[in-house]
C-alpha cells in the first residue's frame, strides 16, 4: 500500500470538517468512520472497539445491514474485524464469492453475500502495538478500492485515535455518544448469558460463549436472541445436550 502523505491527511482532515460543518458540531470519530467509507466506496461501516480490559465488541454501524454483520461476526466467531483484531493488519477481500473469502471466514461470507456485500475492507485503528479496533467498510462492488482511497482510509484511523483520546482530554462525551445502545445491551446479556451457560454445563466462559454460538448458528437465530432466551430462563443447555 502507497504509505500516506501530508496532501492525503489534509484532504481527510477538510473532508471530516466538511462533513462536522453540516450539522455545525465538532469532528468526531463517528465522522472519521464515515468518511473512511466514503473513501473506500462503500456503501455501509462498522466500527468495533476494545473496551478498557474486555474483548473487541461492535459499537457503531452507519446503516441496517452494517449493524447485522457486525454482529455477526461475533456470533459465528468469524470475520474481517476478529481477523484484523488478531493479526494488526489491514484486511482486503476483494471478491466476497470468491475461494479466498470461503476459506477465510466459511459461515460469514455466505452471510455478507446474501446482503448484498461484493468486497470488504477492515482498516485497524492501533496505535503502535495496541489494538484499539477497526472500522469494517462493506462494499457492494467487487475489486480493489484506489490505492489513494486506501491510504485516506489509514488516515481516517489515524484521526479516529486522535478523535477518541481529544474527547477524553477535554471531557467531550463524544466517543460515548457515538456507542450504539443496541450493540451494547445486546453485548451485556450475551456476557450475562454465557456466564449462566459455564454455570448449567461446568465449563469456562470461552467455551459457553461457543456453545452459545454453535446454538444460534445450529437454529439459524442471532446470538442476541438466544442469549435472551438463557437470561429470562427460556431456555437452559443440559450436560450432554
């Protein structure tokens, strides 16, 4: 990848004041995720964040079906953002029918398909060696996105860390509001429910969020929904089930 210049981060930056002045608020890491689409050609983004301590968990999608494959990615336990979290590299998947993606992520691909996903890019947010998340583009054209659009989008991480730390510093909430309340609420009863699941089967929490997983999967349901079955005491796994 062509590394950035000084013209690429200034042509980000005029993008995300540009895109802030519309609605006159302050730049925010909501924009940077935005606009790193925006560069990228795609059609829909998603942003995962590592939380002080915990996993890497979704906290933000720009549209319907961005929402639905950032979550899940965490219900099948495979996809750009788990793959970008583990190996710190930028992740280009140029044609989602192909054998690559089939090999890469087996239950996700088919998914992302069926919704209209032809290509997609998972740009890491990471300063250093510390992984603080990605931002997954989803396009819905195959191919490559311009080597320029991928060096912006590497820029639009650069200004997401510096975004969420400026917050911090002087108190803003932004990085707070940006946090959907869907992807979080969700998120808490699927680490309430796993705990429940180690509790009725003797086993770690790792392998009760799999069980949980392999459920949802197994039934065609959102591991959301199953967690809420287990939570409100619908449903309990019985050892040897």
């Amino acid at each position: 990848m062509r590394p950035t210049r000084p013209d690429h981060t200034a042509l980000v930056w005029a993008k995300l004041r540009s895109l802030a002045s519309e609605t006159g608020s302050a730049v925010t890491v909501e924009h940077a995720c935005i606009v790193c689409g925006e560069v990228l050609e795609a059609a829909g983004v998603g942003l995962t964040l590592v939380a002080k301590g915990g996993p890497a968990e979704p906290v933000f999608a720009t549209d319907e079906r961005s929402r639905e494959l950032e979550d899940l990615q965490f219900t099948l336990g495979e996809g750009p953002a788990l793959e970008v979290m583990d190996g710190g590299m930028l992740v280009v998947v140029t044609d989602m029918t192909g054998s690559e993606a089939s090999l890469r992520w087996p239950m996700f691909a088919p998914e992302a398909i069926d919704r209209g996903v032809k290509s997609i890019v998972a740009v890491p947010i990471q300063a250093g060696a510390i992984k603080m998340g990605v931002v997954d583009c989803y396009r819905e054209l195959a191919g490559f996105p311009s080597v320029d659009g991928q060096a912006e989008a590497l820029v639009c991480a650069e200004a997401a860390i510096t975004l969420a730390v400026a917050d911090v510093d002087v108190g803003r909430p932004g990085l707070a509001e940006l946090i959907d309340l869907e992807f979080t609420q969700h998120r808490a009863q699927i680490h309430q429910a796993a705990g429940m699941v180690s509790v009725q089967l003797d086993i770690g929490l790792v392998d009760a969020l799999a069980r949980l997983r392999a459920h949802a999967f197994a039934h065609g349901r959102k591991l959301s929904e199953v967690a809420e079955d287990v939570v409100m005491r619908r449903f309990a796994f019985r050892p040897g089930s």
